[in-house]
C-alpha cells in the first residue's frame, strides 16, 4: 500500500482502481478494529 499511495502523490494520472480502492478501505478498517481492540 505505501507504494501505492507514494505512486498516487506523485503520479496522481494514474490510476487505482475500483477494486484496489476498496481492498484499501477494507483493509483500513479492519486495522483500525485491532487498534481500537487494543486500546480499549
């Protein structure tokens, strides 16, 4: 994903696409559970 998202600040023309986008979320959300699980 760092890549990714260092690719999309410098190269914003292109792309991710719909499903990248959508696995990243996922993704996020899920780590931002195990945070939070952790926390609490």
């Amino acid at each position: 994903m760092r890549r990714k998202r260092n690719r999309f600040t410098y190269e914003p023309e292109i792309p991710c696409s719909d499903l990248e986008a959508k696995e990243a979320i996922k993704t996020a959300k899920e780590f931002l559970e195990i945070v939070e699980k952790n926390l609490g």
